[in-house]
C-alpha cells in the first residue's frame, strides 16, 4: 500500500523511514542469541532466523516447550515474533509467516495444507497464475503431477514446493562467524607496576597478533582495559597510521597511556581488542624499503597519538583552479602519496595565506604599495591571469567576484602573488613565490 | 642520505644536524634544502598559521614526500620535531617553531638529529635562534635586474665547523638545480699575471 493511500485511510499513522543497516544488525544480534538453541542459526530473508533444532528438542522438554520458552523470553525482551517448528525449513518458514505453529512429524502436507500458495516463497507473478487457475492452496499443489506443474508454471515452483514437503533436502547453512579480535587476561594477584602491565600488555598483544595473522587482518585501532580491584576500570587507546600487527612496535606506543593510568588499588585483569581491523595480506619480512615505510608508519602513529590524526595531513592534488581548493589537506594515515599533476600554465607561488589587502596601490598594476606595514615598489609584473570563482560553490572569500592575478617582482625583493578584483576594485596579496 | 663532501657544496647542510634558516626568504631556502634532500619530508608548522606550502607551486617531485604535521602548542611542536628527528627514514625535517628556541631546547634538538641521523631546519623569526644550533643562514630574496632569473640571497652567518660566507643563488623553485651567481666585488689580490 502506498504511503499516500494509508494517510488517507489513517490521518493519525505515524511512519518512520527503515533503517536496514540497523536492522540487519539487530537481526544479527538475535541470530547470535538463538545459538542457545541449536547448533546452526541462519537468517532466513531480511526478517527471520531458521534454526536447525534437530535432536536439540528434548534439551527443552520437547518442541512445545522449546517454543514456549523461545516465545517467553522474547515477550520479555519486548519483541513481537511469531515461531513455528516443521520438519522442513520450507514448511517451517511458510508457517511461521502465516501464524507459526508446531506441525507434527509425517503430517507437513495437513500441517501447511491450509496456507496459500503465496507461503512458498515463490514470486508474485507465479502466485498470480496459480491463483488464476484455481490453486490457491498448498493442499492444491500438492496432490497435482509434478511434470505439468513445472512445464506451466517453471522448475522454481516445484521446486520450492518439493522442499516445503521434503522430497528435496534444504539444508540450514549457517554463515560463519565473524572472528572475535579480543584477548584477555586474569591475574591472581592484582599489579600496580608499569613494567607488570606491559609485561601482561606484550603476552595480550602476542596473542592478539597471532589471531589477526590468522586472518590476514591488521589493526587500526586498539583499546587496553584494565581493570582495578576496586571495580573500577581505566582504558588505553591508541591508533596506528597504517593496519599492523607487530607486536613489538604496536607495544612501544601503549608506553606513554600506560604511563599516565592510575592503578589505585591494583590491576587484576586486562582486556585488549581491536576495535578497528583492516585487511593486511601476509608480507615479506625485511627489506630496506620496508623497514623504511614501517618506521615512517611509526613516527606517524607516534605523532599521532599525541597531537591528534588530523593533525599529521599530507598535500593532496584537487581539480579546482581556485588556488585554496587546488590541493586537499587529506589525514596521512587514510590516504596514500598521490603525484600532482605536472606543471603547466603561469607559475604558482610556493606559499599560500588567505587574502591580505595592500593599501596605498598606486596604478593598474600597483607601482607602489603597502602590505605588511611595509613599502614595495613594483620591479617587474607579469599577469594578468584571470580566475572566476566557482559559482557552484558559495565561497564567502570568492564573493567579491572575478580575481586577476598578477605575479609581481619588488625592487625590495619579495615576489609577491597579488589579485585584483575588478568587479569590487581592491588589490589583495595571497601568496610569495620561492 | 650519505654525507660525501667530495659532492658537498657551499649551501650543503652537514647532515645529523640541526640548522636555522631566518629572513623572509627562509621558506624558499627550505624548499630549496628539501629539494636536495631524498626521503619523506616533514614540515612542522602551528595549527593557526596562516601560510600553508601550496601543492603546485613546490619543487618537482617534493609533493608526494612531504607531510605536514599541525601540532597545537609549542610544546607539542618541538615534541614533533624531536621526534621526526630521532626517526631514521626521514631525510629532511623543517619546523616553523614560533617563540624563541631555548638552549635546552636546542641542544635536545641536536641530539636527537644525531640519535635518528636526520637533518633538521628550524625556520625561526629574527634573533629566536638556539646556541645549540650547526648553521644559520639569513635569507632573503633579491630583486633581479634579468627578467629571467629569481635571485635569493643566503649568507651563512653562523656556522660552528666552518666559515660563514655570503652566496647569491640564482634558483627558480622546480627543481634542485641552481646557479651560484658570482659577487662583484673588490678583488683582495692582485691578478695572476699574465704568461
């Protein structure tokens, strides 16, 4: 039904935009949960989860009760889910979007007979011409011959119905689960000394490594909990300028947040994870130009931790004319060494500051001005070069309009980058030349 | 970058040090050093300063080498320098440090370019410079009377294993290469006589 339509019936309806990601998450969370059910847990479409509860039942005290207390604690967590238990997933899917229920052993076609066909997670147009002819049950389909079943309808039909009923297997292939990147470590005495938690932080880290080897992972970001005798707990975290799992050198960076916690009483547990892992393929160890790259990756992450990561940028070429958009201020340990592209046009100046007017201009371009407080007089000018603002951007320095540059050599020396703004007369100064 | 002072010339930096550079051409006199100097480069510069090295104007091939580092605090700031300094990778370090370098700091300074093998380049205003420091120069650029040349004006006027000098140099700013550009002056002797 369209939104339009449901407001006209319901004035009153009050709707919210879905959030799939969220949802999905939320549906992992659950599926994670159901593991306390059985075995294999997969989700089954974007809105429901199928266990495989064969020989769990008893467990529970039979398939009622399982279901009873699956209901049970979900009422309590404040979920509205409907369950059913069949002997095929597909009779237990149809079932438990149509009502849920228990159908018993041997009994799947009285049990999902009533169901319309639409239950056999067939497509629309499929269940249209079904019901065009009549068969708009399952009990319908499921005393018809298979062959002109498949030759009116196509194979997907038969086959969702023959795994409804079981004459075809349906396994439930639960997906694996995303590894953990978390250690930890309980201490029968608590400790207090720095080289005792760093001693405990490079066997964590030992660990934590060797797991993220094994799945060809590198860590971003890395967080240290400790936790005090008195409940308490204190956090270390740091970040790397490139994913890395080299225990030694990740170690070397906790140093200064491990320096700087208190203890109080004592530590008596640690927990190290990775909130943030990236992919990193296994390496050649050694090398000069490795070496190299790893220990400029320190010194970044080093710095980094200290003054922040948004403070260690690299320069980064940007299509724009306009000279404060022609390069990108970019985080260097998210982006990586790109060329600029090679020189061409009218020089630019080596350095770049926001636009200081000159006064006392004398002449188009000046002879004489003053900038700085200080007296120049125009040697040699070369220019004009017309740049126009981007009137795609609303840029509050580019509002006095079109900008003539002109590269102007001093007799006091300087070389100056200077503009005038013709539709808004005024010279500016916004950059020396090397 | 091995130290071979057969290659080395006047404006050469000793390597493992720290120098100053001082005058309104000192941003040019690093971007000069940085050009002769292979490896990443970083330039330590405060988080509120308004000049900022402009990607298209730099030297060929100093683009992708270089990163910038925008400490907020002056101590932060010679904490970055320190630490660049000790980092064996780095061939160049500049730093535009904005109160004047005590002497601790500068012998600190020194010590870490030794530790890490690093040449260092303070860019200091007028008279903020250490004691501590190897060399430092004065730089200023030159009005050319040769529409074709871009003349700096680099005199060394301090320099702690050395003589100090005064060399004008004709560089344009996108690449190494340079021309030194020959002072007249007043001869202090005589002419070898013709033979």
């Amino acid at each position: 039904m369209p939104l339009a339509d449901a407001r006209a019936i319901c004035p009153d309806l009050a709707t919210r935009p879905a959030d799939l990601p969220r949802e999905a998450a939320a549906l992992a969370t659950l599926r994670r949960w159901a593991g306390r059910y059985a075995p294999m847990v997969a989700t089954d479409g974007a809105d429901g989860l199928i266990a495989d509860i064969s020989g769990v039942a008893h467990l529970f005290g039979g398939e009622e009760d399982l279901r009873a207390d699956l209901q049970a604690r979900l009422d309590r967590a404040g979920l509205a889910a409907v369950s059913a238990i069949a002997g095929t997933r597909g009779a237990a899917s149809a079932l438990a979007r149509h009502g849920g229920g228990i159908v018993p052993d041997g009994a799947l076609v009285q049990g999902i007979g009533r169901l319309p066909v639409a239950a056999l997670r067939i497509d629309h147009a499929t269940a249209e011409a079904l019901a065009r002819v009549g068969l708009a049950r399952i009990a319908d389909l499921a005393g018809l011959p298979r062959a002109p079943l498949a030759r009116r309808f196509g194979p997907g039909l038969v086959l969702r119905l023959d795994q409804a009923l079981g004459a075809q297997a349906e396994p439930v292939a639960a997906e694996p689960e995303p590894p953990h990147f978390g250690v930890r470590m309980t201490l029968p005495e608590p400790i207090g000394l720095q080289a005792d938690v760093m001693a405990g932080l490079a066997r964590l880290l030992d660990r934590l490594c060797a797991k993220l080897a094994l799945h060809h992972r590198g860590a971003r970001r890395l967080r240290l909990e400790l936790r005090r005798v008195d409940s308490g707990t204190a956090e270390v975290e740091i970040g790397l300028a490139r994913p890395m799992r080299d225990a030694a050198r990740i170690a070397a960076l906790f140093a200064r947040g491990v320096d700087e916690i208190d203890a109080g009483f004592g530590i008596d547990a640690l927990r190290l994870t990775a909130p943030v892992t990236e992919p990193m393929a296994p390496e050649q160890t050694g090398g000069a130009t490795i070496r190299h790259e790893d220990a400029l990756a320190d010194l970044l992450s080093s710095v980094g931790n200290r003054i922040g990561f948004d403070r260690v940028l690299r320069l980064l070429p940007a299509e724009s004319l306009i000279p404060e958009r022609s390069f990108l201020l970019a985080p260097a340990a998210y982006s990586a060494p790109s060329a600029p592209p090679p020189r061409s046009g009218p020089p630019r100046p080596v350095t770049l500051f926001p636009p200081e007017p000159v006064s006392h201009a004398s002449g188009h371009p000046p002879a004489t001005f003053r900038w700085r407080r200080m007296r120049f007089s125009t040697l040699r000018a070369t220019g004009p070069e017309r740049i126009a603002p981007e009137w795609w951007f609303d840029d509050p320095a580019w509002r006095s309009g079109l900008r003539d540059y002109w590269r102007i050599e001093t007799q006091q020396g300087p070389r100056l980058w200077l503009f005038h703004t013709p539709q808004n007369p005024g010279w500016c100064v916004q950059g020396e030349f090397a | 970058m091995r130290f071979d002072p057969a290659n080395a010339d006047a404006l050469t930096l000793a390597p493992a040090r720290v120098h100053e550079a001082m005058g309104r051409g000192r941003r040019a006199f690093a971007l000069f050093q940085a050009a002769r100097h292979p490896g990443p480069l970083i330039w330590i510069l405060p988080a509120h300063a308004p000049e900022m090295p402009m990607l298209a104007g730099l030297p060929r091939g100093l683009g992708e080498r270089l990163h910038l580092l925008r400490p907020a605090g002056e101590t932060d700031l010679l904490w970055c320098v320190e630490e660049a300094l000790r980092a064996a990778p780095v061939g160049l370090v500049i730093a535009e440090p904005e109160k004047p370098l005590s002497l601790t700091a500068g012998r600190r300074l020194q010590l870490a370019a030794e530790a890490g093998r690093t040449a260092g380049l303070m860019l200091i205003r007028e008279d903020a410079g250490s004691n501590a420091t190897q060399t430092r120069w004065l730089c200023e650029p030159q009005a050319s009377p040769d529409p074709d040349s871009t003349l700096h004006r680099w005199p060394r006027i301090k320099n702690k294993s050395g003589t100090c000098g005064s060399w004008i140099v004709n560089w344009h700013g996108a690449t190494a290469a340079f021309h030194l550009v020959p002072e007249a002056g007043e001869r202090q002797q005589p002419a070898e006589p013709p033979r």
